[in-house]
C-alpha cells in the first residue's frame, strides 16, 4: 500500500509579532495566544495578546514582522 498524504492537517500554535525600529533593531516581541489553522483551508482568526507594549516601543516601531510558529499539529508523520 502506497503512502498517501493525509486529507486535513490541523495545526496548533501562535502568532508572534516581532516589533523593529527603522534600522532593523527589535525592540520587542510579543506572542499571542494559541490558535488552531486548518491547512487547505480558509482560516479567519481574530484576536488579542494580552502583553502590555510600553509607549515608548510603539512610538519607535516602525516594522512589525509576524509569524505562526506551530507547537504540535494532527497528523504530522513523517515519511
């Protein structure tokens, strides 16, 4: 029996937003809480990180980068 790819994979994990000056510095990065992503799928996720960001880091950010940094997904094997 060959090795199909599964139908749905879901994945669990975080956004994290990295906060950077106009050089590239970063000033700060704050992680929001989990979320599940369905691959293949139309994800809408909609939320707040509950970590307080500090004015003197807003007035300063001029790039914010994000990322999903997945922590566990279903099913995930390797072949």
């Amino acid at each position: 029996m060959a090795w199909r790819p599964p139908d749905q994979v879901m994945y669990e994990g975080h956004f994290e937003f990295t906060l950077k000056d106009a050089d590239g510095f970063v000033l700060m990065k704050v992680a929001a809480p989990n979320e599940y992503l369905s691959a293949g799928s139309d994800n809408s996720v909609q939320g707040t990180a509950d970590e307080t960001i500090p004015s003197s880091v807003i007035v300063g950010t001029k790039h914010v980068d994000v990322g999903f940094v997945v922590t566990n997904c279903n099913p995930c094997e390797a072949k």
